[in-house]
C-alpha cells in the first residue's frame, strides 16, 4: 500500500458497502480500501479505481466515487500490508451474522500493528444490529493472545454506532455503481473512539455521548417503520369467493391444522404491494405503519427525552422517505430474515416491550409481528421493454406525502414481470414450520416468553388470523376494529 493518504478499509463492498460508508468515507479524504469475498467485485474496483453513486431524487444527481482499491477477505497478507500503513480506521457492512468471520484478518492487522509499534486505529461496525462492534470485538478477542488482546484495549477502538441509509437494488450498466436515497445518518459512540494518528476528521459521521437515545430511535422507528410496511405489502389479496369459501382458498394456498392457532400458511405467495413504494402508497398501510411509530415514538420520547416536535418531523421523514417514487425497494428484499426481526430487543418486541413497561398502546405493533409470522412473498424477476439508458420521463407523478401533492417527475418503466415458484426466504419458511408445529400462540410464546393468557399474545393470535384468512384485504377493517 504506497499511498500517503490515510487509509479505511471497508469490509464489504456490496451496497451498502458503496453507497453509504465507502462514498463518506471517500469524502473525507480518504483512500478507501474495500475488502470483499466477491472476486469480480474486487477486480472491478482495482480495474477502474471509481465508480458513480447515483443520487435517486428528482432530478439525476451523480456523484463519483474516486481514490479506492480492493483485496479478497481472504488474503490475510493484504491485510498485514494494510496494517503496516496509514490506517486509521475499519468499517464494516456485511451484515450481523457475517460479523463473527471478520475475526480472523482484523486479529491479523492487530497483530501486525502490535509487532510495527504501530498507533491507535478505530473499528466500527455498520450493521442493522445492536452494538454489533461489540460483537465483533468479543469474536476478534477470541483470535488473539493475552498480550495481543492487552495491545487491542490500549490501542483499538470499538465504536458502536446507529446508520441510517436506505441503498436499494439499482440496475447500472456498471458493476460497481450503485443508486442511493439523498439522505443519510451516521452517528459514532464518541467514548469508544481513540485518538489516530493521522486524526482524521469524517465530515458525514456525527459523534455523540448519547448514542443508545439515537440507536433505539433509529432501529425502532425506521426498521420497525420499513419492516412492517414490507410484511404487509407482502400479503397477498384475497378474492372475494376465497375470503367467503373455505373450499376456495387458492390465491392465499394455504391449510388449516386442525387446533386453534395453528393456521398455517404454506407456499409463497404474490405479494399484493411488491415494492415499498406501492405499499406505502395504500391508505390502510400507511395508516398502521404511521400509528406503529407513534406508538414507539412515545415510549422512545419518554425513555430519552426527544421532543415530541422533534420526533413528530422525524417520523413524517422517514413516511416521506419510504414514499420516493425514484425508490423501487422490493418488499421480498427489505422483509428478509423475519427471525431476525423477530428477536428480542430487535425492531418489533424491542418497542413493544418499552410499551408494555410504560402502560402505553401498541396494536398497530402487534399487528406488525402478525405480519412477520405470515411474510413468506414470491420473488419476481423482470424483462424490460425498454433500458435504463433510453428511459425517459413519461409523465410528471405526483404522490401525496403528509396530504401535499409532491412535484417529483419520476421514470415509467414499461415491463414485465415474471414470478418465481420457491420460497424467497429461508427464515420465512422455518417460521412456516415452526407454526405448522407449534402453532402460532407456541411460536408466539417461544419468541416472547408471554404467557398464553398474555392479552398482547392473544392480540397478535387475532391479528394473523384475520391476516390468514383475508390477506391485505383484511388489514383496514382490523385495524379500524382496534380503534373503534
């Protein structure tokens, strides 16, 4: 490594890798090295040294990535040549259960740095995942000596931290480029952080002594807010003969165990809203995901003390952000994993319980794991009729955000789309079994330790029988049900 220039190596140079940590990382100045497992990936970025992160807003907005190179995660002797320049800090986005194989290259830097008598550097994990640096933190521990591992508290700072940055699939004609939404959040543990030599200031990373107020809030408005606008578009409609007819009950392909709460459905299924943006864009979804984060919004407003204003306008950002019409986000794609979601602490019974602990509401919460327990969407492939490079605008679309009709000229894409048979998700369907053996009040009671009196547990049992049996078409009229 013969720059001058300080040095991050990123782990991971997928989406989120490119379009949010590595383009502000770039920005301020740094020579980004990415580390991946993706060889053509890795000979892409050394082939060509930049690519362009595509602005999705109104107008087309490029911005060029430069100053970047690339090694294989596997490479340990990259690593030892990393270690022994300026680097300064190590970022990740490989996602919270890949965490756990980075232990072996970044006890590898450690290591070399310790035998260079080489200065503090800083490590930070970007995942959707609490405290993930600290996770990553115990798995390199495990690779090192005592004396290394004495070294890494003097000298490695594991900064949690809270991102925020929405990077949906984007179809380049480059392999590197990627489309990313205008805004972005980016805030660091400042207690956790050393001092590097060279110090480095990064102008799109914000530093707080507070940072436990902005994790909860970001996790717990922004991915409950996304993950249950996905499980509901990911409900498939019910035809009126199917809602009616135990005998016609093909759009939804399900069967019914013969205990109650056992309703299981089996077979992915059309979603009703395969993007975001469509499912957003329904009243009945909208009004239930807007509710959810209210609910978790008053427990978040009393626990850190964010205004109620403050909070207010950062909820009606995140509705709007979810509403981009340049954002073609697939449902399949942002509700994957519903395990995962599903944990506790994480962005469902993470806020419900803060709820339960304050005596505050939460249906529209509830209904939220309901629909995780049914995700299960086809995926879908395409064939355009036409390329991104001879798309034009159509016509000037006009969404209602917040009740204001937005002028954002948006492309029309003339395609087609072709569903795919198997599941899309494997944790969708392991719920699918676990239901089929448990029943849903087991399943339910294994993810919650609720009792099966629990009158949120019997909730949520109401919320996915309706879900069941009606699809998406069933969502307003419980909901309304709730309220009244």
């Amino acid at each position: 490594m013969t720059t001058q220039k300080p040095i991050a190596l990123q782990f991971g140079a997928g989406n989120i890798g490119r379009g949010f940590i590595g383009a502000v990382l770039s920005q301020a100045g740094f020579h980004v090295v990415f580390a991946d497992v993706q060889e053509p990936i890795v000979n892409e970025i050394n082939k060509n040294g930049q690519y362009d992160l595509h602005i999705l807003e109104g107008r087309p907005k490029i911005e060029t990535v430069k100053d970047i190179s690339a090694v294989l995660s596997t490479n340990l002797q990259a690593f030892e040549d990393i270690a022994k320049g300026q680097l300064t800090i190590i970022t990740t986005a490989v996602g919270p259960n890949i965490l756990p194989r980075l232990a072996k290259p970044i006890a590898q830097i450690i290591r070399t740095r310790m035998a260079e008598n080489r200065g503090p550097i800083n490590i930070v994990a970007c995942e959707n995942a609490q405290r993930a640096s600290h996770v990553l933190r115990d798995a390199v521990d495990q690779e090192l000596s005592d004396q290394e591992r004495e070294y890494a508290r003097d000298n490695i700072g594991y900064a949690v931290c809270s991102v925020d940055r929405i990077v949906p699939p984007y179809d380049t004609e480059n392999l590197l480029d990627v489309g990313v939404e205008p805004f972005y959040e980016w805030i660091v543990d400042a207690n956790s952080l050393k001092k590097t030599d060279p110090d480095v200031q990064i102008p799109g990373m914000k530093a707080t002594d507070n940072l436990d107020a902005y994790v909860q809030r970001k996790l717990f408005t922004l991915n409950t807010g996304h993950a249950i606008t996905a499980f509901l578009g990911a409900l498939p409609s019910a035809q009126p003969s199917a809602a009616s007819s135990k005998s016609s009950l093909s759009l939804l392909s399900m069967t019914s165990a013969s205990s109650s709460g056992r309703s299981t459905p089996t077979g992915a299924k059309i979603p009703s809203h395969p993007t975001i943006l469509e499912a957003i864009n329904s009243n009945a979804i909208r009004d239930i995901v807007s509710q959810a984060l209210h609910e978790s919004g008053e427990a978040l407003i009393r626990k850190h003390g964010f205004t109620k204003e403050q909070h207010e306008e950062y909820i009606s950002k995140i509705l709007a952000r979810f509403a981009n019409p340049n954002m073609q986000d697939e449902v399949a794609r942002v509700g994957r994993e519903p395990l995962r979601k599903l944990k506790k602490g994480d962005r469902f019974l993470g806020p419900i319980e803060m709820c339960r602990e304050m005596g505050l509401p939460r249906d529209a919460l509830l209904i939220g794991v309901a629909s995780a327990l049914l995700f299960n969407p086809k995926r879908r492939t395409k064939s355009r009729t036409s390329s991104r490079g001879s798309l034009t605008v159509l016509a000037a679309q006009r969404p209602v955000i917040n009740g204001r009709p937005q002028m954002l000229a948006a492309p029309v894409w003339e395609e087609e789309w072709e569903w795919e048979e198997e599941e899309a998700d494997e944790q969708a369907k392991a719920v699918y079994e676990m239901i089929a053996e448990k029943g849903v009040v087991g399943v339910l009671r294994e993810l919650t330790a609720w009792e099966e009196d629990d009158e949120d547990l019997k909730k949520v049992v109401r919320a996915y029988e309706t879900l069941f049996k009606e699809g998406i078409d069933g969502v307003a009229g419980y909901f309304q049900g709730l309220k009244n």
